[in-house]
C-alpha cells in the first residue's frame, strides 16, 4: 500500500499540467509546511528566523520542466538575486540548484553560461552553491558539469543518491576533486536495473557511502531524517575522531523539526534545505511520496478549509 501511494504521488510530480496550474494558484494543500513562500522576500524572512535558532540554511529556488533557454535564464537572474539578498544581510545560508532548472534538457552551453554567471555572484559574495541531484537519466551529466565546474570554483558541491548502483564508483571517483558532498538516499523512481529496489540495501548503501566520504577526510553533509542513519554517523565520528567541522546533518524544512533543535543542542551543525517559489507542485508531491503521514497532515488541512 505504502509503496503503492508513493509511486502515485511520484507520478503526479511528474504531471506538467498540474505544475502549470499550481504556479497559477499559489501556495495550496498544505504545501506551505514544506514550501518557505513565494517570492525572496518571504524566503529570507524565514532565513532570518532558523538562523536565530542557529540553524543553518540552503535555499531552493523551485522550478520544474524548465525547456527554453529564457526560462532558464530567469531561473538563473533569481538565484542570482538571491545570492545577493543573501549576501546583503550576511545571512547563514548556502543555495542550492537542479541543473534542469539551469538549461540542461536545452543545451550544456546555456547550463555553463549561467552556472558561471551565479557562481561569480556567489564568489563575491562568499555564498557556497549546491548542485541538487535528479533522476539517474540525467545524473552522468550533472556530475560532468559538477567536475567541470569544480575545477573552476571552490564554492561547489553535489549530491549522491545512495540508491543508484554506481554511487560508490561516485565518490571513489569525485574523490580527486576533494568534493564537498551532501549524501542522500535519492528521492525519484527509478527502475531496478539502476538503482536498489530494496530499502535495506539503500541504507546499506548510504551507511557505506557516509563512512567513505568522511574517512576520505572530505566535507560531507548527511541530508536524511533517519535517526538510524543521524546514530550510525555520530558513532562513526566518534570512533575515527572526525572533527565535527567536517560534516552537518541537513533536513528539509518542515520536517522533524524537533529533531533539528535536538541536534543543534547537542553541539551538530544542523542545515535546513529551504524551498521557496511558486513552482511548488513537484517537490510537494515528492514530500508527499516519501511519507504517507504527510498526506494525512495535508487531507487534514485540506478538510478544515
Ligand atoms: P526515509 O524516508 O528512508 O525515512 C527513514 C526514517 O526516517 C523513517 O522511517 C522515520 O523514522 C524517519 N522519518 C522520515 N521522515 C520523517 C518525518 N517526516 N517525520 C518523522 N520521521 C521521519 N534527493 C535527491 O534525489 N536529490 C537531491 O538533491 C536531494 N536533496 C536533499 C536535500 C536534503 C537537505 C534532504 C534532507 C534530502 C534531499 N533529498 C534529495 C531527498 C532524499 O533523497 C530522500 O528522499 C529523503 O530525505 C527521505 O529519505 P530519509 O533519508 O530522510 O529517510
């Protein structure tokens, strides 16, 4: 049942007229637990709160099925902007991006193009950039321009999905460029052929990725709600002595946000993964696919209005 409601609302991020109409409207459904708001203005304001809470913060311009090249640009000139709004109020945040949203179904020229024009922003204004990771049809591509960029800039990193079967060969290879990584399970369906179908083995997976990437001595960021993943990283860091500046937890806004106080108090840097934007149907629907206790949160809002 479970994995029947998660491959549903998984195909519902992918509908593009849905996507279209829920741009039109609004934050709806909920989606507003998840979603910091529309515009940059919102989004900082929020920024402003979670740093009081010495939470740390990557932020999301939303932005799904961009395919013409002025498209892409906007969705560059906004991160761009909100490097800056960043920037002007020393604000502790990071942002991150998905290549998509740069051009990469148009061309690599214009994801090239843009990634330079926001990563010189970004050096100016000492703000460090994510690239987010997409299904696996599109994650050779990513890491290529990840490494590409990579040997340009400092301030890059990526992400690796512990559920693909060619991650370990990931980050043996990334290994070269020093990487600072945010490691996650993987959020998209995908076919047994390329990634694990079992979530046992994804954790497996993810466990020995997280130990890899930290005993290679590399940043890494271990994005998961997981408590069982959260104990197996504390006790690895304290079994190989690893220093706690060299690794965060991150967790998406709104959710276990009790946990992320916990974890600041006991000492963890904790960043929170902050999406904002009207382009919020995709990453809703995938929220909503990973934890069927959402969707009774969301039914719930829903059946108050
Ligand atoms: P999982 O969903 O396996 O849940 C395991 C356990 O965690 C649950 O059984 C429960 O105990 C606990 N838990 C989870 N959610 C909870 C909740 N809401 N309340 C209480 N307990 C809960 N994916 C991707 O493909 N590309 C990307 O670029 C990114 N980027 C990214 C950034 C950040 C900061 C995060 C946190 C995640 C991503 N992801 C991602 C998503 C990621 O791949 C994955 O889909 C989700 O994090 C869900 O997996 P978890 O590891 O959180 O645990």
């Amino acid at each position: 049942m479970e994995q029947a409601m998660r491959n549903f609302f998984l195909f519902l991020s992918k509908n593009k007229s849905m996507t279209k109409l829920a741009k039109k409207y609004g934050l709806r459904f909920g989606a507003a637990r998840f979603v910091a708001g529309s515009s940059i203005v919102q989004a900082t304001a929020v920024i402003r709160e979670l740093n009081k809470q010495n939470l740390a913060v990557t932020i999301d311009y939303l932005g799904e099925f961009v395919d013409n090249e002025e498209e892409a640009n906007a969705m560059a000139k906004e991160c761009v902007e909100a490097i800056r709004a960043i920037g002007k109020e020393h604000l502790n945040s990071q942002l991150s991006l998905k290549m998509t949203s740069m051009g990469l179904d148009i061309s690599e020229e214009v994801v090239m193009k843009n990634m330079r024009m926001i990563l010189d922003e970004a050096t100016r204004q000492n703000v460090f950039v994510t690239i987010d990771m997409e299904d696996y049809g599109r994650c050779g591509q990513t890491i290529d321009i990840f490494k590409r960029l990579k040997s340009e800039y400092d301030n890059i990193g990526t992400v690796i999905q512990a559920y693909l079967y060619r991650t370990e060969k990931d980050i043996d290879d990334l290994n070269h460029y020093s990487p600072n990584l945010r490691l996650v399970k993987g959020a998209y369906k995908e076919s047994p052929e390329v990634a694990f179908p079992d979530k046992k083995d994804v954790d497996e997976s993810f466990k020995r990725i997280i130990k890899t990437h930290l005993l290679n001595g590399n940043y890494t960021a271990i994005a998961t709600h997981d408590d069982a993943m959260i104990e197996y990283t504390k006790q690895l860091v304290e079994e190989y002595n690893i220093p706690y500046d060299q690794f965060e937890f991150q967790m998406l806004f709104g959710i276990r946000v009790e946990r992320q106080h916990e974890l600041v108090k006991e000492g963890y840097k904790m960043r929170v993964y902050v999406p904002y934007g009207t382009d919020w149907y995709g990453y809703f629907m995938r929220r909503l696919a990973e934890r069927p206790a959402n969707v009774a949160f969301v039914l719930k809002g829903v059946m108050k209005k």
